[in-house]
C-alpha cells in the first residue's frame, strides 16, 4: 500500500509542478491556448490571480513529496493533499461555469483523497 501511495505522490506532484509551472511562467501562452479552446472566450482570470494559484500548486506538490520522517504522522503530506483537493473542486467550479469539462479536476480531487486517507495513521 506505501508503494501505491508514492505513485499517487509522485503523480500528483508531478502535475501540479507542471501546472503551476506553467501559470507562473508561461501566463500568456497559456492564456492563448485556453481563449483558443474556449471559442473565444476570455479565460476570466487575472496574472496575479494565476500566479496565487501556481504558487499554491507548487507548495502543495512540495508538500506532498515531503517523507514522513521529517513530520509525525504524515502531517504535511495530509495538508497538502487536503489543499489540492480544495483547489481542484475550485477548479471543477471554474471549469463547469465555463462549459468545459472538468473530469481532470475531478480525477486529481479523487486522487488527492486517496493520498489523505491512505496516508491517515492508524
């Protein structure tokens, strides 16, 4: 079961890096490409704003990476699943009022909350 948790870990750091990444330091091009997809739509969401979202994804991706040794329980690990989780049921809202499909936001929520309850001491 620990190894199915590091998966789920590393998968989920691994796309909030990139994610936030993204939002942080490629704005317009991302911008371009979301406007493109959305039929003209404007994507309704600032730089500062995007750059609050990057930087919540990135320390959650951290936080989730970080071992168990260095926090009793697995503390942090749960936190910052708990944040994920709550940014991707923010992101499920956007993307609905949008018209969009939001089975990302969702399948990484769920995964979010595999990590939490895996991760629960006994």
């Amino acid at each position: 079961m620990n190894g199915l948790l590091w998966i789920a870990q590393i998968l989920l750091a691994g796309v909030f890096l990139f994610t936030g990444a993204s939002k942080l330091f490629a704005y317009k091009r991302l911008v371009k490409r979301i406007e493109g997809r959305a039929k003209g739509g404007q994507i309704g969401v600032s730089r500062g704003q995007a750059a609050v979202i990057a930087v919540a994804e990135i320390a959650g991706a951290l936080g989730v990476l970080t071992p168990g040794a260095l926090c009793p329980d697995h503390m942090l690990v749960r936190l910052a699943a708990g944040g994920l989780a709550l940014l991707m049921v923010c992101a499920g809202i956007y993307h609905l009022r949008r018209h969009e499909e939001a089975a990302p936001a969702v399948t990484l929520f769920l995964l979010a909350l595999f990590v939490i309850v895996g991760r629960w001491p006994r």
